[in-house]
C-alpha cells in the first residue's frame, strides 16, 4: 500500500482545538507524518487529496450499539419501554436467525460509516455473524457477545462467549471482544461475578446496560438490596475495562465506584423516544466518563454518535435552562472520548497514531459558513458532510461515496425484513 497524502486540510483534533493547514501522511495503516503547509516531497505512487477546503478529525465512535436491530428499525413505535420490550422486540429476536444478525449489523455498518463512524462498541447475541461483517466491511468494532442469565445454562453461555473472544479478539488489528452481560437485571450477582472472572482470565473487559430507566433502581434495591451500579461493583466487572450502556440515572453516590477504564456510553435520543425522563448525567457532567453510544436503531432509529451528541447537549441545556451547558468543546471532547474506551489506540492526529479519520465538508449550505467548525460539526452537519473516511489508512468513504456496496446490502436486508415479517412474534422468556 502506498502513502496517502491528506493535503492541506484544517485539523480540528480530539480537544476541539483548530489548527492549519497541515498535511497528514498516512502509511502502512498509520499516520507517518503532520507537516505544517503543503509539503513538496510527493513520490510518484503517493495518493494525493486536496484537503485544502476539508476539515479533518478523528474518525466517530459509537460506544454503545445493538447493530443487528437495525433490521427491526421502525418496527415498534410510541410504545412504552415495557411493552417496547416484552410485547415487540424480545418476541421478535426470538425468532431472529444468523443471517438476520449479520444482514442487520451489515445495515448498520453501512449506515455508520456513512455517518463518519471508524469504530463502534457492540453488544448482541449471535456475535460470530457481527465480527464476520466488521471484518469484511474495513471497520472497527468492538463486539460484546451478549449473555442473559435469564436464558438459563449460564456457563455453556460463557463458555461459548469465552470461545469467541479466543477465535476472533484482535483480528486484523480491527476487531476486539469482550464480555457482554446484558444487565444486573437480567443477570444474577453469580452470573456478573462468572462473568468477571473469565473476562480477567482472558485479558478482555465487559460491556453492561446500566441504568436507562430511573425504576431499574428500585427494583434493584427491592430485589438485592443494593442499586445497580453497586450490584455491578460488588461483581469484580467495575475491576476490569468496563462499559457501561446508559448510566443515565446515575445516583451521585454510586459516582465513586467508577475507575479509571470505566466508561458511560449516552444515547440520549433512545431516554426522550421511550420516555425516560430526565436522567441524572447533567450533574457535573465532568467528573463522569461520558462518552457517545446510540444504543439500537430499533429504539433510536438512526446510528449517528452526532446526532446523539448534539441530542445530549440540547437535552442539558433545555433541562437545566442553561444554555452554558454543554458548550461545543465539552460535546466534542464527550464523543471523542470514545477512543479513549477502546483498545486501538486511535483518536489523535499525530505521528505514530493509527490512520482512523474523517475528511468533513462543511462548505454546503447546511454548515457553511463554518465561523466555528465545532458549532457546524455538532448542530449541523450530518452524512452528506462526511467527503471521505479512512480506518487504518483505507478508504470507507471516498468523494462522498461508500467503498462498500450498499445496494447490495439493502438488498440483503430486504430479503431479511421480509422474513421478519414472516415469521412474526414468537415466545421470549425474558422479562423486562
Ligand atoms: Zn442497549
């Protein structure tokens, strides 16, 4: 693979901070050099892209996703989180095969990637057919196979999990795994507890919903005595690099639990569609390790961490009639932190960091003039702003255009949702 010159661009980086132009060399999957100006040392067989009207960035991370639900997306609308769950998703996935998983997070990928996503946080059953599409789609991903203490047979559930973090962590340098316990409500502390364990025994981490909903928290104290985050503190999981779906009701006094490796992945848009009221992250929001995730396109219906952000941000500034809240650099930091929960390593704009990016356009008539870039990136732009994106210094998205084949995949999907449909509803023995 040659060079890849990125000529010329204006750098916004992780802290928001604007600085150009600046060419970025990238080779062999990483960035080589930032030089000041347009350098004039090209090769013959370098690729070279004009930059000079492009804003460039670390690529997007969405922390907290279900991509296989985007084939139920729009599926169950204005329903409560308890018929959402009891009445409409769990009996569908009950009848959902491999090939729906792999056709529905195929239908996320291509929908992330266009949105200028380079790595996503995935929690899902069925996870061999999501890290099959991660590795044939260029994009990175970090896949919790899901576990539901519910469902009975723990241990084989854990044993087939531990199975498939030893077939598929670290491949290609693109995809990791970790332990997916899907709650302290669907799960015993001794599932939690099981789950700690072999997640340490293999080097990985967990990924667990915490608190969407303010009555999880007193279920949790009825039930265990204990809140939730505590239940899951009290487990070991909380030892280990831990993320946490949620953790929007957070109590202030479950806040000294977190340490350093824990991360909170918000989905505003999903508490607002089901009606989850106020949440408790608006609270000093800087001692928390907030981050960005989407959750499912089932309940958020679209998968853009900039869109989630900017969702947040306008949450907390109608929610504490405070329009300081959440100022642009605070929103930028919060969804670049999601690099930070990840073990690639990506999210700067220097020498000897992997080549995850996003070339921006924002001379188009919804973010131009662009005064302030991070004001057009947060309440702005959308995909049609994502010119191009590269993971490990190859193209996702080149001159506006994705490099995987979408119709094919739409297509896919149709086959898929049809089936869905088909099948219909069938028995879960979950319980929400
Ligand atoms: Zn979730």
């Amino acid at each position: 693979m040659g060079r890849v010159l990125l000529e010329g661009a204006t750098v916004v980086d992780r802290d928001g901070n604007v600085s150009g132009p600046r060419t970025v060399v990238v080779e062999d999957g990483l960035i080589s050099a930032v030089a000041a100006g347009r350098p004039g040392d090209r090769r013959p067989d370098d690729e070279v892209v004009d930059c000079s009207r492009l804003h460039l960035t670390p690529g997007l991370v969405n922390l907290h996703t279900h991509s296989p639900m985007n084939i139920f997306k729009g599926i169950a609308e204005d329903a409560t989180p308890d018929r959402w769950f009891n009445e409409e998703i769990w009996p569908y996935e009950s009848k959902m095969d491999g090939d729906d998983v792999e056709a529905g997070a195929m239908l996320a990928i291509a929908e992330m990637i266009d949105n200028g996503v380079t790595a996503f946080a995935d929690h899902y059953f069925s996870a061999e057919r999501i890290c099959a599409a991660v590795i044939g789609s260029g994009i990175r991903a970090d896949v919790a196979p899901t576990l539901f203490g519910m469902a009975g047979d723990f241990s084989g559930q854990l044993e087939h999990a531990s199975d498939l973090v030893r077939e598929w962590n670290g491949r290609e340098g693109r995809l990791s795994l970790r332990f997916g316990p899907h709650s302290p409500y669907t799960c015993s502390p001794d599932d939690l507890a099981a789950c700690a364990v072999a997640a340490a025994d293999l080097g990985v981490g967990a990924h667990i919903h915490v608190e969407d909903s303010e009555a999880q928290i007193a279920a949790s104290v009825e039930r265990h005595g204990k809140t939730p985050l505590r239940v899951v503190s009290d487990s070991g999981l909380m030892d280990l690099p831990l993320i946490i779906g949620h953790g929007y009701w957070i109590l202030d006094e479950e806040r000294p639990l977190l340490r350093d490796g824990n991360w909170i992945a918000v989905c505003m848009k999903t508490y607002m569609k089901l009606g989850e009221g106020p949440g408790r992250v608006w609270r000093r929001p800087e001692e928390l390790p907030l981050c960005i995730g989407t959750d499912g396109a089932a309940s958020s219906n679209t998968l853009s961490p900039l869109e989630q952000a900017r969702t947040l941000a306008l949450a907390a500034k109608y929610q504490e009639r405070n329009a300081e809240a959440f100022p642009l650099k605070a929103t930028w930091k919060m969804l670049m932190r999601g690099h930070d929960a990840l073990p690639f390593g990506t999210g700067r704009i220097e020498a000897g960091a992997p080549a995850d990016l996003v070339l921006w356009d924002l001379r188009r008539p919804n973010t131009f003039p662009a005064y302030d870039p991070l004001a057009a990136l947060i309440y702005s732009a959308d995909a049609g702003n994502v010119r191009h994106s590269m993971v490990a210094g190859r193209w996702l998205k080149k001159d506006g255009e994705s490099m995987l084949d979408v119709g094919a995949v739409i297509e896919r999907a149709a086959g898929r949702a049809a089936g869905i449909l088909r099948k219909g509803k069938g028995k879960t023995y979950l319980e929400f």
